[in-house]
C-alpha cells in the first residue's frame, strides 16, 4: 500500500509517498516561478504549475507499491480561468496580486467589504476572486469572454486529474460562500456587481473523490482509475496536519504568508471585519493569512548579505531582546496587508534607527517585527489556545521558535513530519476513502510531535510590552500609508 500526497504551495510543489504504516517514505520537490509583469502582479503559467505537479508525482510514484489513492491540497484563493476545454486563458492570477487594490479600498470606505463579512466571514483582499473578476471586466474583458469556469490551483490540479472542474468547499469559502447555508450567495454577487460571473463558479465539493483519467495517469505514471482525493487548500490541511483538528486547537504557518489560525465550531460574523473564515470538515477555520511573510526574511537576507535564514538567526542572537529601540513593521507586500487588518496601502518601516544600531540590532528588529505580527493575529482570533502548533520553513528556525513562545507566552510545538500540508491532506484522503472513520480519528494515529519550546517568563514580560508599542507604532505609522501611496502613483 502507498498513498501520495500532492502539497502546491505558491512556489514549491512537492509530492509525498506514505507507506503502509503512514510514514513518509519519499518526497520530491519542484520550484515554481511566480512572475509579476507589472507593478502589483502576481501570476504563474498554469500549464508549468501542473509540469511540476507531473513531474513530483512521477518521481515517487516510480519506485513506490499499488497507490490507494491520490490527495491533492494547494495554495488558495486566486482565479485560475479555464475555458470550456479545460485549458488556460491566461496565466493564474494569485493570492498575493494587488492589482485590484483600488477596488478593495472602494468597497471598505462604502461599507460593502463589512456588509460582505456578515455572510462570508472574510474580509476583502485584492487578492480573492471577487477582486480579481472585477479587475478582469475592466481591463480584459475578451478573457472572461473565453472562460467558462473559474478554478483555484487545488481545483486546476483536480481537474486535470479527473477532467472534472469542481471546488473544495474550503476554496469556494471566500469571498461568494453564505458560510451558515455553506453554499454560494447571489445576494453576495449582487452586492460586488457580479452577477455577470455566477456563470463561471464551479460546483462545491467536500472531501470529493473522483477517478484518475487516463491523459493524466500517462503523465502521473500511475494506473487510470486511481482515486482523486480533493482535500482543503493549504492553510486547512496544515492545520489538520499539525493536529489542530478540534475547537480551539490553534496553528500557526512560518511560510510565504504568516498564517496564524484556529479551529472554531461556528463562524463568528458579528464581530470585526477582519482575517478570513473558511469551512472544512467538522466545523470552521478562523485564519489571518498575512501578505508577508518569509519573503521578508529572504528579503532582510539579502540586503544584509547573509546566506540563509540560519545565519540571519544567528545575527539576530547577537542583540537583546528589544533590538536597542529599534523598530520594524514588516508590510513589504506591493498588495498592503490583510491581516489581522486590511489595508492596500500598508506599508513596512524601520523605526527608531540610529547610528548606535549594527546589522545585529535590523536582524533582530525583522525577526521581532514578523513575530509581533503573529501574535497580532493570534489576539484578533479571540481564541485562548494552550499551545501553538507551528510548521513551514521558517519553523526550521530555533532561534524564531523561542522567539514566538516569548512573545506569545504560550509552548510552541513543531508537528515531526516534513511537510505538514501533505500529511493533513492525507488524513482528509484516508476519511474521504473510508480507510479511517474520521480526520480526528486519522489525526490520532499518525500526528507526532516534537518537544516543546517553552517561553522565558522574563523575556514574555519583555514582549509584552513591546507588543502595546508595536501596536502604537502602527497607528502612528499607518496615518502616512495614503500620502507614501500617492508618492507611489506619481513615479
């Protein structure tokens, strides 16, 4: 027996084997490209997406015993159009595209971003379909003409496999799901002035499985008629992955966005319109996905001529805690930020520098930055966990490991498995398949985890601190976002 996860992040597509016992026994892994043409763009060629997701699959599936089955969880929101063939009209506008700023800034100051919220549980982004649709009839209008349905990467990578263009209900969450009904709104099309695009929303699907066709097997290097498993996009599966399977189990990913979340029995629709809420099996996810995330540590590594984010951690070492008053506020998306709050025009800053401070003192003030957004999210989620549940590839880094037990005063635990996304798609695929009665039950059986990083009680009463004047700092920052956008326009 072996099973085969397929995990699509935004610039990693790996594939995992899982052998009987449901241990890892092979992992390939490809890069993709994410271009960006134009100022605020983000987009990838969709057939090479799927080149890769061919290509990792086929290098663990060669050597590997009968596959039951096949899951497959990827990056979320975005608008990956087809036409009616199936085929791309054009490449894949992602998550993290701002080009659709302006638009999400009208709908804020009209209220219709917080009306929305009341039915969808998420707040708008430049970024979710609505957005993107939106720029699209504005600016290419002919490609929405040859598009017959709108797909996220899961639902590109399903349909491809299974010639079947559906989508997971996680996916189909935000921005046009009535999360109560967990089915689409047309008061919610009507109310962004997209009626005219109900025509390209795929059918919604919960744990679907569906059967491999024969074009994609020839690729796959699998057998035809192996079972499609269709799990919840990436920040679910990680959160099953990592355990987080029950009501206030929280998780938290260091990956391309920081994503900082909880499992909840119900959407909560009344509060503030922030973060995003989306269904999945059991119950709901509460999720403040930011728009940076270690692009930001990449980005500190290369302006201070590091290597790697080992050596920025080790850098960071050098200061106390505090960074010597030095600052940072780590907006560097070109899309703002949107979460724990939204805001096209967020920008990032370095605070407080003086000469006094060395390479050391911006090492750790990046670091600090990043996790004080963490804990940001974490408040805004409303939610008392005992414990974060952390993975991605910055959780490889010890020194920002016991940087989040301190400032968020709770135990930081890293689940034992490499890829966590792919290990929560697999347990979706063992319930979806009837091979275990339940995820919560699936999840039992094969999540492990490491020791935990405890916080230092002095250092937390630190953060503490600094955290009311991270949020202080912020407030005051935020009054020149507008005047540093028009700034912007004008070169």
């Amino acid at each position: 027996m072996a099973i085969i996860c397929v995990d699509a992040g935004t610039t990693v597509i790996k594939a995992v084997v899982y052998d009987a016992a449901g241990a890892e026994s092979a992992v390939a892994r490809r890069e993709t490209v994410v271009s960006r043409p134009a100022p605020g763009h983000a987009e990838q060629d969709m057939g090479a997406v799927w080149d890769a997701v061919a290509a990792t699959v086929r290098e663990v599936a060669a050597p590997a015993d009968r596959v039951d089955f096949v899951a497959v969880t990827a990056q979320g929101d975005g608008c990956w159009l087809v036409g009616a063939a199936g085929e791309p009209t054009g490449p894949a506008i992602l998550w993290n595209d701002a080009r659709a700023a302006a638009a999400v800034d009208s709908w804020t100051r009209e209220g219709l971003a917080a009306e929305a919220f009341r039915v969808n549980g998420s707040a708008a982004a430049s970024g979710l379909p609505h957005a993107i649709l939106s720029w699209l009839r504005e600016h290419d209008p002919e490609r929405l003409d040859r598009s017959a349905t709108m797909l996220t990467c899961g639902g590109w990578i399903f349909a491809k496999m299974t010639g079947e263009p559906v989508a997971d209900e996680s996916d189909a969450s935000a921005p046009f799901m009535d999360l109560r009904a967990r089915a689409y709104s047309p008061g919610l099309m009507s109310m962004f002035g997209l009626e005219w695009a109900e025509r390209l929303l795929p059918p919604v699907r919960s744990r679907h499985v569906a059967e491999l066709i024969p074009d994609a097997a020839e690729a796959l290097g699998l057998p035809a008629g192996t079972p499609v498993v269709m799990a919840p996009y990436d920040i679910v599966t990680t959160a099953l992955g990592a355990g987080a399977v029950t009501a206030g189990q929280a998780c938290g990913i260091l990956g391309t966005t920081l994503c900082t979340e909880v499992v909840v029995e119900s959407p909560a629709l009344e509060g503030e319109p922030i973060g995003i809420t989306i269904a999945m099996p059991g119950g709901y996810l509460r999720a403040f996905p930011t728009f940076a995330g270690t692009e930001v540590v990449q980005w500190t590594c290369r302006l201070l001529g590091l290597r790697d984010p080992a050596e920025l951690g080790e850098l960071a070492g050098r200061s106390a805690p505090g960074a010597d008053g030095l600052a940072f506020l780590p907006y560097l998306s070109p899309a703002g930020e949107r979460a724990p709050f939204s805001d096209p025009l967020a920008r990032g800053a370095m605070l407080g520098m003086s000469f006094e401070h060395g390479r050391e003192h911006v090492a750790r003030a990046v670091l600090e930055g990043l996790t004080m957004v963490i804990k940001d999210c974490l408040v805004a989620t409303g939610a008392a966990p005992t414990e974060l549940r952390v993975c991605g590839g910055g959780s490889a880094s010890a020194a920002w490991l016991g940087l989040i037990a301190d400032v968020t005063g709770l135990p930081v635990r890293r689940p034992a498995d490499a890829e966590v996304g792919a290990r929560g798609a697999y347990l979706v695929g063992l319930a979806a398949t009837g091979a275990a009665p339940s995820i919560a039950a699936a999840a039992t059986g094969h999540v492990r985890l490491r020791d935990a990083v405890e916080p230092g009680p002095d250092r937390q009463s630190l953060y503490a601190r600094l955290f009311d004047d991270f949020l202080t700092l912020r407030g005051t920052s935020a009054v020149s976002w507008p005047l540093l956008g028009e700034m912007r326009s004008r070169t």
